[in-house]
C-alpha cells in the first residue's frame, strides 16, 4: 500500500471510529445503570462519612453553615476555571452567575460577621480541569474555619478527624481492604504516624535543593534546565526579583504565549517533577510553609519567606489545603494589593475573552479585614472516601462519574 | 505541535530531537497553581526515562508513526523478537523498554508496532486480554471480610488479584494497560 492510500485509510477509520464512539455515549448516557451493589456500598459509605464528619465537629461547637453554590463574583484566582451561568430576569435585568470552585467566598463573609467557627459540607465546581483518577470538575468539599485557630492547630484537627473516620469505619466493616492500596492496609495507611515536613525541607530531602537559594527566577531555571526540563526560560519579568508584593502577585499570571516564566511556575514544574513523586506513600504527609511567591490568601510566616499553609498528600494525592487565613487590620492594605493584583489577571482574561474567568470580586480584601484569627481547611471529600475504601481512583466512589457519560 | 494537555498515554513526541513514548501521563491541578500534566516518557531504543511536567497550554512536538504488524517470536534475557509480517525482516526490542510485557503477550501471535523511521517505538495491545487461570487458592468459606478477592496465577506467568470465586482452569479477561481483572469468560 502506498503513503497516501495508508494515510486515507487512517483517516477513514479515525472517523468511523468518532462517529461510533459518539453514538455509543450519547446511547450510554440514555440507558446506562448503575451497578446496585456499588450504588449501596458507594451511598452507604458516603453517608457514614458526612455522619462522622458532622459529630465530629459539632461536638467540638463548630456551626454547620448552609451557603450558596452560585455566586455573582469570585475571589480572584487566575488559575481556577469558572462554570458560568445565567440568571435571567427579563424585566429588573439579567447577569452572569458563577458556580463556587470552593464555598470560602461566602463562609469568609461569615466569619467576619462574627459567625465564630463554622463548617459547610459544599458541592465545589471547577473548569478546565481534565477528569482523570484524581479530578472531576465537580465535587465535594469540607470547608471548616477555626476562629482563634492557627494552620498548626488545624493540622491536629484534620489528624484527629482521620482517626475517627477510620475508628468508624472500621466500626462497621467499610473500611477498605488493601487491594488497591498494595500490601498495606487502609487502616496502616491513615493510622500512620504522619510526615509533617516544610516546603524547604521536602525540597531539600526529595529534590535536593535548597529554596533559600533558588529565590529569584533564573536559579530556580537553571536548577530545571540542569536535571534536563524542557523549554524552561531562564529569564524573568522585570521587577520578578525582589520580593515585593509585584513580584507575588505576578506569580498568578498564566496567560497563554506569555513568553516568560514566573518565579512560582517554575517552583511548581520542579516540586511536580522532583518532590511530589518522592513523597512516602505509606502516612499521611503534611507538607506546610509554602513559598510567600504562590499568591492566595494564607498569612505570612514570620519565619522567612513562606506562608502559613499546609497540604495534606496521601499516597501522593492532595487531599486537604489549609492556611492561617490572611487577616486584619493589619494585613488589610497587603490583602488588598494582592487581590487588586489578581484581580487585574483574571480582568484581562476577561478582555482576551478567555474562557471560564469570572467576575472578581476586586474588594474582598475588606472582608479578610475584618475577620479575627482564623485557620481554614478545605478537605477534599471525594479524595478522601476514595482513601478510606481503597479504591485507586474517583470512580470507585462517585455514582456518576464524569458526570455519568459512560464511554462504551 | 499540539499543546500538552492534549497529549495521551502512548503518543510519540520528540523531546530534544529524540523520539520519546508517553508511557505515563497525569493531569496535575496543585490548589494554588496552573494546571499541568506531568509525563513519564521513555525512549524504547535506550531505555533512557524523562519526567516532565509541562503546563497544559504549552507546545510540545508529537510525532507521527507508522504502524506494522509483526509475529512475537519469544523473549530472551535481553529483548523481545519480532519479525514483520510482510517482510519477514526480524528485529528486537530491550525488554526493559516494556516491562512485564512477556506476561501480556503471546508467542506466535502477531501485534501492531509502531515505528518512527526505522526504530520501532511502541508495541500496541489489545485493550483486554484473555487468560486462562493456572494457580488459584481456594479461599475459606465465610471468610467474606478478607476474601473479596484473591492472587491467581495465569497461564502467561502474570500474577493478578481476581474475586474469590474464580477457580483454576477458568478463563478471565484483563486489561493490558493497568493489568487488572475485568471479568470472567464463559466459553
């Protein structure tokens, strides 16, 4: 057969099999079951989770807190793809809707209203994230913020609270077995002492570099071009250098052809490539004190140039993201800088007519000002019950994965 | 060039001028960050792995390849042996560039090959396999909490965990990528 007759064939069958693979979903979509006995165990298991989580921190005096999924603005955050829709009111006016990628942008407002501790169990939503084991555009979270509390007072919460999942699981036979785990079990898995390390020192431990001397952006490029990264770019925005609040804020930026990098890209490419994978995979790990130049709304440390932040890996998934929350009087006119600085990203994501980027809610920072000492935790929830039956990806546990297209 | 959040397990890319396979790729959104797919990629003809992790909205170079069925002849210490259908030209592969393949494939029978030029660069797979179960434990009755499943042992040596009430001699289809149990075959 010749090149080009090859190439037809290709072709041709390429498309036949489009076709068909689109009748099959649009049929399987239609007609698909859910198996019964995964539908109970699934249910059943998610139910006993939201129980738990629920007695756990109502005895501990936090207020369960019922918020919207829809909102008219969002905190600023480049990265995070919006789903939009509209309300419409054909006489008093119609306008965009976005639905949360997570309920802080509400639970914050009560918080500074002076709500004291509180929780919300919410439906999360987030575009432009590809499903794969780990993602699905929406899910289910456990937000809590602890008035009074700091990151390292939540980090004793969150392992109490997995000590008690476990102990009620276990109570009633749904804990998971080891398969998908491997040779440990479940309950050796979350029991686990866990590994709390810094950011510093996990990227001294696992990818040999010290961040205190990676600060600025051509060290950190040429650390990555000498392990062999591709299409690193040694050189830096102007003004990237200093750590100025310019500098940090600059570190959202992620418009396509932006031709340079930033300082915290090219942090994320060395943690993803190097530390990340290396992480045990036998505890809990806490990862805490993230670089200052990852822009969000968590205090500053005052030990160096990081944040009060950590994130809990568990087999090398993130389960759980928590700060000291950036607040006060204080911090007011930094907060605000910083939300300006985002702001402006995700206005000219906008204006490129990028899809996904929301309306930002350009003074939050009065918010954030008037909340009181406060540590918020986000846990993902259906990472977590993944966890606790052992399952290896998010299928396993959500009745309608992808939101049930069924890809024959 | 495509960009990097189109890449797939399996694709061919050229990464500094050497033709590269994805054999892992992972779709990676850290909290506070873009998102990123982290590959592993592999060079068949070296061995050589790269880890990458590459911003979804980045370029990379894939390549195209031409495929040709070929005879799997039997694996040595060293390599797998195959030899082209239409040729009848033989030739190896190192058997670290597919790892455990041996226990996926079957002599005589003829795969699809992936060639970039000359240098063959992926063995394709059928998506699932049928096996027949060789060693199997039998597994005590009532035992329903650690009994769920079990280890069996196949007829190509590839050693998989199965429901408890699969038997020796029963058939039971696999899938080649994650080598996991699907179900089991009545014929």
């Amino acid at each position: 057969m010749d090149e080009r007759a090859k190439t037809k064939r290709a072709v041709a069958e390429s498309a036949a099999k489009i076709a068909a693979s689109k009748r099959a979903i649009k049929r399987a979509v239609e007609t698909t079951l859910v198996d019964r006995e995964k539908l109970l165990r699934v249910a059943q298991a998610r139910a006993l989770m939201y129980r738990v989580i629920r007695d756990f921190l109502d005895r501990r005096g936090y207020l369960e807190v019922d918020t919207p999924v829809l909102a008219p603005r969002l905190i600023p955050e480049p990265t995070i793809g919006a789903f939009t829709t509209r309300y419409e009111d054909e006489f008093a006016g119609s306008h965009d809707l976005y639905m949360i990628p997570s309920p802080e942008v509400y639970l914050k407002r009560l918080i500074a209203s002076g709500s004291a501790s509180i929780y919300e169990i919410s439906r999360c939503f987030r575009n432009r994230e590809q499903t794969s084991a780990y993602h699905n555009p929406e899910f289910s979270m456990l937000e809590w913020y602890s008035v009074g509390a700091d990151y390292r007072q939540s980090l004793e919460l969150m392992q109490e609270l997995l000590h008690e999942l476990v102990a009620r699981f276990d109570e009633v036979g749904v804990l998971g077995a080891s398969a998908a785990l491997g040779a440990q079990s479940v309950a050796d898995l979350l029991l686990a002492d866990p590994l709390v390390l810094t950011m510093r020192e996990a990227c001294l431990r696992y990818g040999g570099i010290d961040l205190l001397e990676v600060q600025d952006c051509e060290s950190l490029a040429r650390v990555l071009a000498a392990r062999g990264a591709q299409g690193v770019r040694g050189a830096c925005r102007a003004g990237y250098e200093d750590a100025g609040c310019d500098a940090r804020a600059v570190g959202g930026a992620h418009e396509a052809g932006e031709p340079e990098a930033a300082w915290d890209e090219l942090f994320q490419r060395f943690f993803l490539t190097y530390v990340e994978p290396e992480l045990p995979g036998d505890r809990p790990v806490y990862i805490t004190d993230y670089p200052e130049q990852i822009a969000c709304l968590a205090a500053r440390s005052s030990e160096g140039p990081w944040r009060e932040r950590w994130e809990l890996y568990i087999k090398g998934i993130e389960v759980a993201n928590c700060y000291s929350e950036l607040v006060g009087e204080a911090d007011a006119g930094y907060a605000q800088e910083l939300i300006a600085h985002e702001s402006e990203l995700v206005c000219r994501m906008r204006e490129q007519g990028i899809e996904g980027a929301p309306l930002p809610y350009q003074n939050y920072a009065e918010i954030c000002a008037k909340m009181p000492p406060t540590s918020g935790n986000a846990l993902g929830l259906d990472r977590l019950l993944m966890l606790l039956l052992g399952e290896s990806a998010l299928k396993g546990v959500l009745l309608f994965p992808n939101f049930g297209i069924v890809e024959a | 060039m495509i960009k990097a959040g189109a890449t797939e397990k399996g694709m061919a890319l050229l990464m500094k001028g050497q033709p590269f396979i994805i054999v892992e790729r992972e779709f990676v959104n850290p909290g506070k960050g873009s998102a990123f797919v982290r590959l592993k990629l592999k060079s068949p003809q070296t061995g050589q792995v790269l880890r990458e992790t590459i911003k979804t909205q980045e370029n990379v170079e894939d390549i195209m390849l031409e495929d040709t069925d070929c005879q799997y002849l039997y694996a040595d210490a060293e390599a797998f042996h195959f030899m082209k259908v239409d040729t009848y030209e033989q030739f190896s592969i190192p058997l670290a560039s597919f790892e455990g393949y041996e226990f996926l494939m079957k002599e005589g029978e003829a795969y699809r090959i992936m060639f970039y030029g000359d240098d063959p660069l992926d063995i394709k797979l059928p998506p699932k396999i049928v096996f027949e179960v060789v060693e199997a434990e039998s597994v005590a009755k009532g035992d329903t909490v650690n009994a769920v499943t079990k280890l069996v042992k196949l007829d190509s040596g590839l050693e998989i965990r199965v429901p408890a009430f699969i038997k020796e001699g029963e058939k039971v289809l696999v899938t080649s990528d994650t080598r996991e149990y699907v179900e089991r075959v009545n014929k």
